[in-house]
C-alpha cells in the first residue's frame, strides 16, 4: 500500500519530528509505567509485611472479648460474671499454699478479656457459606506464683499485680502465654508448620510437646529437645517457631487437648480461626459470622493491611495520590506536546498536503494520512516509552530503597494484669506493635506494557484527529498559496 | 468542442468592502485538444483563473462548465475525482513531496486509484522514463535539478493519463535553458498525445509557445488570440 509506505518515508526523512513527537509521548507513557510498576511493588512489599500474619493461613480470626478499657469497675455485673468465669482461679490464696515458711509453686490460667466458647461453635461456623475450614484455637495467661507462705499469711494475692498494690517480696510471679492448638491443623490456627523454623511440629499421638515462640526461646535459652513446665507438666519442646512481624505470638504452642484439660477447661475455646473459600468471600464471610454469633469480634486481613503504617504506608499513599496526578498530568502533557507537534507539522506541510489535494487525493485519504503518521509515532512512542518504564522500574529494583513497614497495636484492651491481651489478633496473640525493612521492588508485566503502548497510540489518535482536522479544513487553492 | 467554458465568472477574495476581485467576470471558452497560455503581470488574476479551471477553487459567481458540468456545484469528493481522473498540475515550486523519491512522487497521484503496487511502480517509472528520468527515480527532490524536478512533476501530473494539463509558471523557477528544455515537452506532449494544456506565465517568450495566447490585465481579459512569434517578443523584449 502506498499509504504505509508514504507513512514510513514521512517517519524516516523527518526524523526529528519524529523522535521529538514520540518522545512526548514516551516520556508520558514511561512515567505511567514506572509509576505503576512503583505502585505494584509497593503492594507487593505491603503482601511481604502482612504475609507472615496471613500466611498462618488464616483468613479471619473470631474472638469474644469484653471491653475492659476502662478497668474492671466499669464493666456491668454480668460482664463482670463473665470475667470472674474465665479468670476464677485467678486470686490465689496463700493460706492454702501450705504452712509460713513453705516452698510452694501454683500456676492459674487467665483468659483476661477473652471469653470463651463451646468447641462446638467450630461446627457452626464451618457450615457457614464461603467458609472453607475452620480450627478451634485456646490462648491464655499461665501465671505462675511461687515463693515462700508468709508469717502474715491469709490476704488473698490476686494473680497479677494491678488488683491489689503487688506481691510481698518473697513470691514471685511468671506470665506466660500458652496457646492451644489443634495439631491435625497444620496450616490453621494460632500457629502453622510453615512457621516452624527449627525442628518439627507436633505429633499426631498424645506425648506432651511444645513449640515454643522463638524471641521467648531466645530469652529463656530453650533449644529444641529441652523441655519447658506448664502447670506442673513438662512438655518436650520440638520445635521452634518464628513470630510475624507485630504479633505478639504466644510463647508456648502445645496441644489444644492438653491444655484444655490442664487449665480445666475441656471443651472450651476463645478464639476460632477461619478460612474463607476465596479471598473475595471473606467480606461476606466476616458479616456473617458477626451476625450468627453475637458479641463475637472479627478479625480479618483488611483489619490488618489497615494497621500497617511507616514510610511505606507513606509511599503507598504518596503513589496512590501524587503518583495518579502525575501520571494523569504527564500523559495530558505528552497528548498536548503530540498534539501541538502534529497541529505544527500540518500548518509546515500545508503546501504538501494542498499539493495531495490538487493531484486527486480525496480529502479522508489526505486526513487518514496525518492520522496514520501520527497513530505511527504513537506506536513508536509506546515502545520507547515502555523501554523508558521497564528501564525506570529496573533502576528502582536495582536500587532498591528499603522502606520501613509498622504494624500498629491492635485497638483492644490488654488485660487486667497489664500484660498483652492474648488471642484478638491475627491467627496469632494480639498484633502489637513492630517494624520490618523491606526492600522495594517495582515488577513490570505484560498488561502493564500494553497498556503503555496503548495509550501512546491513544496519545497519537488524539494527535492525528487534531492535525487531521486541521488538514481536512485545507482548501487546496488556499494550501497551494501557501508560503513554506 | 469546447471542453471547459467559463461563464461570468468572478472569484472576489475577502468580503464587503475589503473584497479584491482576481477574476472579474471572466468569459473564455477552451476547446479540447488546445495548448493555451494565459499572460499577465503579476496580481492579474492569471493563477486564480489556473485554480478556477482545475477546480481547486469555486469561483464567488459565474459558472465553470467542464464538458457542460458545472463544477462550482460540485462535491467536494467529485471535484477531488475530477482532478484524479481528468486534470494534471504542474506548479511553479515544482511541489514534490520532499520525502518521497521521485518515483514515489509520480505514484502519489496514482495512489487514490487503488492500483496494485506492481501496477502503479512500473506505470511511475515508464512515465519517469517518458521525461528522461528513469535512471534518478530512487532520488529524493533534494537530490535532483530544478529542471530534473519540474520533469518528475509533469510525470506525476501525467500519471493518470489527464485530459487537461494545467502548468503554472512551469518555467519560473528555471534557468532559460531548462525552462526551455521544459517548454519543448510540454509542446511535445501536446503534439503527440493531443491534451489539452492551459499554461499560465507572466513570460510571453513563454507563451509564444502556445499558438493561443490570452491576456489578463486586473482580473478580466484584455486580449484573446494567436500568439506572437517568439521573434517578435524577443525583438520587443530589446
């Protein structure tokens, strides 16, 4: 066709033209994707932050806690029932620890502000729409006191310090976090296998076994194959497992049954862990759940992607806002620069284009011709430009800046005692506040790129229909006077 | 026959009282199969009445009748037809497309017909050949002479085997020699293949070419005959 070839003499011979108008719109089209890919990594680095608390393999956690903030005086009657159930062996009194001056060791399991359920409430909830699977999770205070009966003894101690102006210097207390864990479940519930990084998870027969948190194992000089005490039972520790970032996980995992039968609580649980079919159910999942079980708080992913903050909460939000601005002002100004560059080649080819007329050419045939030159440069702006974009976004990757994620306390009370409130976060203890540095990456796919070209042909549309117009108004008599 | 008849045609530029009148109520009948040349100083109207004539332009009253068709109320797509099929230009800037080859340029006009490319190159480079330029038809304009551009117009202008060539100030931007190099064929297309070429120049050494000469003084014709010898121009000339 004479057309394509005219069109490929026209980008050949007027190179400059060419490059200047196609690099308008590369440099518009190469800021869309380097921005993109710069949005996508930073996506990608906030999936990096919540995936250790997700990647439990959680999708919503579900708790019953009682809103304590206020302290115990300000809960009503039946709440405080509630909490006097849950925490019943809490006040430990001395006079029964034996006579003055004997050794004794007692350890009570406190729930705090968690209520517990029936295990039975697993079942309700799996047969809900949209869930896949759910485990039954206990998470609780083991507080242990020890130390020598007083000569003054019978005031009752409450188990941890707040309740009555602290311990007599003779008795110590130890707070530990125990969380049970149904060991048929290895990739849901307070922990998972995939967060075992030394040793192994539990075994499937009912030898005591522990999995302790390894910051704790770290302060406590616990290796696998030690053995660590819960109330008296020495649990033979088999592996080590790392906590994700912010959450305050428990200290020791030990099986769900055993740990129900040591704090005599058989049959109880305080927090459900739920996976949803697909991460589009989980919305629907989460309302339901609240609506089945009422005063049941759920957790689920979005509650934590909300916590995450630092400098790359700010970068994400800096690319949403700044980032889309930009990119909308860049392409205006390629489209324009395009624009003017083809409205300033027609008005320069004026005698050109009267000249086409004059020799026959009909007047869609001349305007096809400026358009194609144009939707031409487009398409070599849009190659440029995605070069322009794949080179920005390799740069940002080979850079790679580290920017800092923070994932928030979760806005829940702790409990009586001061301590971290167990269960209500995150398949995990309560998310507490912690930091990770992440690298940034900016990935490029193929849409992405295509998308690129496609707007610079976009760009080079617009440039075409405004210089076609242009031409398509030349009156030939009018173009042939023309003065170059 | 008359080919092309104007009819008090007028062609005023601007409006109200700023209007300049190029063509005046022009009467002027041209037969097909002659070589005429219309002459006048400049801003006699002369190129307007080329444009009028080659419907690149609607005359402001009158009527321009192409075999009795008057062109004024023609479309605007059957004019750019009629240019195709039937009318061939040839300017004085020569006009070539600066980024095409001079074979590319000759098959420009080709192009509205749709020809195979096949068609169309080997019809681009016989016309090329007919001019004398067969061995430049891969050079671009920049490339080649004055003279040599003027010919890749007129093979272009002949490209689609016109009735009506219409040259204006062919020779103006030539040497004597080339310009008359050009003249002699112009004059030889016209023996030969029997178009009819109207020739618009201010040089009536020129126009003595053309064995019918008309003269424009202020938009209207003032003269309306046979040319002069070129003798006698030239001897008018010293």
């Amino acid at each position: 066709m004479f057309y394509i070839s005219y069109i490929a003499s026209e980008l050949r011979r007027r190179k400059g033209r060419t490059l200047l108008t196609a690099l308008g719109l590369a440099v518009g089209v190469g800021l869309v994707v380097a921005v993109s890919a710069l949005s996508a990594g930073l996506d990608d680095a906030q999936d990096e932050v919540l995936e250790p608390l997700t990647g439990v393999g959680t999708d919503i956690s579900v708790t019953r806690p009682i809103d304590a903030k206020g302290g115990f005086e300000s809960l009503s009657k039946r709440e405080r029932r509630q909490l006097q159930d849950e925490n019943g062996d809490a006040r430990i009194g001395l006079t029964n620890q034996g006579d003055p001056g004997d050794k004794f060791t007692t350890t009570s399991f406190l729930a705090t502000t968690q209520l517990s359920f029936p295990a039975s409430e697993v079942d309700e909830v799996a047969s809900l729409d949209g869930v896949k699977s759910v485990a039954a999770g206990l998470t609780l205070n083991a507080t242990t006191v020890s130390g020598t009966v007083p000569e003054d003894g019978g005031q009752d101690q409450p188990g941890v310090p707040s309740g009555g102006g602290g311990p007599p210097d003779n008795i110590d207390f130890k707070s530990t976090s125990v969380s049970g864990v149904d060991q048929a479940q290895k990739s849901l519930g307070a922990i998972s296998a995939a967060q075992v990084s030394k040793g192994n998870w539990f075994s499937q027969g009912d030898s005591r076994e522990a999995i302790v948190n390894t910051s704790y194992a770290n302060r406590q000089g616990i290796e696998v194959g030690d053995t660590v005490m819960v109330k008296g039972k020495r649990l033979k520790v088999v592996g080590l497992a790392t906590s994700p970032l912010g959450g305050q996980a428990s200290d020791i995992y030990m099986k769900l049954d055993q740990l129900q039968q040591l704090a005599d609580r058989k049959d109880r649980v305080n927090t459900l862990y739920v996976r949803a079919d697909s991460a589009d159910a989980v919305g629907a999942v989460s309302r339901e759940i609240e609506q089945t079980f009422a005063s049941s708080e759920v957790t689920d992913a979005q509650d934590l992607a909300d916590r995450v903050g630092g400098s790359l909460q700010d970068a994400k939000d800096l690319a949403g806002k700044l980032g889309t601005a930009l990119t909308i002002v860049a392409l205006l100004a390629a489209f324009l620069i395009a624009s003017l560059l083809t409205l300033s080649s027609v008005t320069k080819r004026t005698r050109e284009l009267g000249t086409l007329k004059a020799i026959g050419w009909p007047q869609r045939k001349v305007v096809r011709q400026v358009t194609g030159e144009a939707l031409a440069q487009g398409a070599l702006g849009g190659v440029l430009g995605a070069a322009i974009g794949v080179g920005a976004a390799a740069l940002i990757t080979a850079v790679g800046p580290e920017l800092k994620a923070t994932v928030a306390e979760a806005t829940q009370a702790s409990g009586p005692g001061g301590g971290p409130p167990p269960g209500g976060g995150f398949g995990q203890g309560a998310v507490q506040a912690g930091s990770e540095l992440i690298k940034l990456t900016a990935p490029v796919d193929a849409p992405l790129l295509l998308l690129a070209i496609g707007l610079a042909l976009l760009g080079g549309l617009v440039a075409g229909s405004v210089g076609g117009l242009r031409a398509a108004r030349l009156r030939p008599a009018d173009a042939l006077r023309h003065i170059d | 026959m008359t080919l092309i008849k104007l009819n008090a045609v007028t062609k005023i530029y601007g409006e109200g009282a700023t209007g300049v009148s190029a063509v005046d109520g022009v009467e002027l009948r041209i037969d097909d199969g002659e070589f005429l040349a219309i002459v006048g100083p400049s801003g006699s109207g002369k190129t307007t009445m080329l444009q009028l004539l080659g419907a690149l332009d609607r005359p402001t009253s009158g009527e321009v009748l192409f075999e009795s068709t008057d062109m004024a109320r023609m479309s605007d797509s059957e004019l750019a037809r009629l240019r195709s099929t039937t009318l061939g230009f040839i300017f004085q800037q020569f006009n070539l497309i600066p980024t095409l080859t001079a074979r590319q340029n000759v098959e420009a006009a080709l192009a509205p017909r749709g020809l195979p490319a096949a068609q169309r190159h080997g019809r681009a480079g016989h016309l090329l050949g007919q001019v004398g330029l067969a061995p430049r038809a891969d050079h671009l304009p920049t490339q080649l002479s004055g003279g040599e551009q003027q010919r890749v117009a007129i093979a272009r202008a002949l490209a689609n085997e016109p009735r009506v060539l219409l040259a204006d100030e062919p020779t103006g931007n030539l040497d004597t020699t080339t310009g008359e190099e050009i003249m002699g064929l112009l004059q030889e297309l016209w023996r030969s293949s029997g178009l009819t070429i109207v020739l618009v120049t201010h040089d009536r050494a020129i126009a003595a070419a053309a064995p019918r000469m008309v003269r424009m003084r202020d938009g209207r014709i003032e003269g309306d005959g046979p040319s002069e010898p070129v003798s006698a121009v030239r001897e008018e000339a010293v």
